[in-house]
C-alpha cells in the first residue's frame, strides 16, 4: 500500500512497517510471540504476521506506543534492534522494562509530547495526553505517532480512544485507528483529523479474546463506510514477504 511517498506494509494487529523514499523504516508496535499476559490470564494470538521475525532485515526505529502486551513484545523488539542496529521510540516505563533484559541504553530514546525527531528524509513526532493514561510515577504512558516525509503525512494511533490534544484538527493523508464499538466515539475520532482515508487495525484474533479486538475488517470497513461518508476505509492486507 503506498500512502503518498510512504510504502506502507500491514504485518499484523497493530505491526505496520513505514519505509520512505530513501529506504528509511519504521516499525510499529511488533507482536510476533504467541500471546501475552493480560489481566489475569494468557491471551493467545490466533492470527499471527504470515512473515517470520528473521525478515525484518532493516530498521531503523521502532516504535512502541505503549506497554499493553498486544502492542509491546520485548522479545519481539530486541531481536529486531540486535539484527538491525535500530532504536526504540517509547514511553519511559517501556524503555525501563527493555533495559532491565539488557538493551542497549543508547538505543532507546524516550517518547514526549510533541517531541519530534529526523531519521533520514522521515519526521517523527509522539503526542500524548490522551485516554487519562499515565503510569505509576505521573508519567504519560500511551503515545501516538506523526510520520513525515515530504508533504506526506500519517496519523498511527497506537491505543487511542480520542485524539491527542496536539493533534486535533491536524491535516493528514491517512490515520490508522482502531475502530471504536461506540459508533459517536468513532466517529468523533475520525473526524477530530482532517483525513482522507482511515486504514483499519488492532482487529486480530486472540483466545479467549477478553480485550478489545477480534474485529472482522471487512464487517468494520462496511460499517465505517456508513458512519464515514466521503472517507476512504481501508482494510489492509497483510504481508506474505518483505522486500
């Protein structure tokens, strides 16, 4: 999928590989383990990326928007820097939980609100302040991410109900959400952007499937078409390989 200068790869749930012009990448939130802790009990992953780990031959940041297991897999995350050399863009209490398995403290860089960082002819920049998320010492823990590359430009909500207060009213080509059950929530989302398509995620499958997820993309895309009329909703396809 090519989203203005951007090639953009769906890899799975949240897992979406952003790769600029000049062939730099950005990975968000990978999950290739097969399931996590959640609330009590093990969520296995019923729909896993259809491309092994080993594929990812290049990267250079991931991103990790939060420390909820569907989108932070710590296995995941240093196997992909220790072949690839890439950084983390995180909140703190992720970067905290990738140093205490021994990461490389100088590949971890601390997510802010409204920080903005360069990698190649790709800007990167993380809001917060959203869903009242914070963690155990006060600190914002749930971000989302701006990408840009030239006059491209993409929302990647991470976990987002409502939109990052910097953000509202911004002018992207695309914004990658959840679809939210609440059909008013939904659509306040949608609308809080000046977007021209909304590409679906966070849909996968996991058993017994007690969080929000198990969504059929193409049942939600035809529900967004009704509740979105004049936005484009993609259901994206997933990766068999990588070039």
């Amino acid at each position: 999928m090519k989203i203005g200068q951007i090639q953009v790869d769906f890899l799975a749930h949240v897992c979406f590989r952003f790769r600029s012009p000049g062939r730099h990448i950005v990975l968000t939130d990978p999950l290739f383990a097969d399931g996590f802790e959640w609330e009590g009990h093990r969520e296995r992953y019923l729909s896993p990326p259809k491309v092994p780990i080993k594929s990812i031959a290049a990267c250079d940041v991931i991103f990790v928007s939060h420390i909820h297991g569907d989108h932070f897999d710590p296995d995941a995350v240093m196997a992909i820097q220790d072949r690839t050399g890439a950084e983390v863009l995180a909140p703190a209490e992720v970067l905290e939980a990738l140093q205490e398995r021994g990461a490389d403290v100088g590949l971890l860089v601390e997510a802010g609100d409204g920080t903005s960082l360069e990698y190649g002819d790709m800007m990167l920049s993380t809001f917060a302040g959203y869903d009242n998320s914070l963690d155990e010492r006060g600190r914002a823990n749930k971000f989302s991410l701006v990408l840009e590359c030239g006059d491209t430009r993409i929302f990647y909500s991470g976990d987002c109900h409502e939109l990052p207060p910097r953000v509202r009213g911004a002018k992207v080509d695309a914004m990658f959400c959840w679809p939210h059950t609440d059909d008013e929530r939904l659509k306040a989302l949608a609308r809080g952007l000046q977007a021209e398509r909304f590409v679906l995620m966070h849909c996968d499958r996991f058993e017994p499937g007690d969080f929000l997820c198990n969504r059929n993309l193409r049942k939600e895309k035809t529900r967004l078409e009704r509740l979105l009329p004049g936005m484009k909703v993609v259901a994206p396809l997933r990766a068999t390989r990588l070039s």
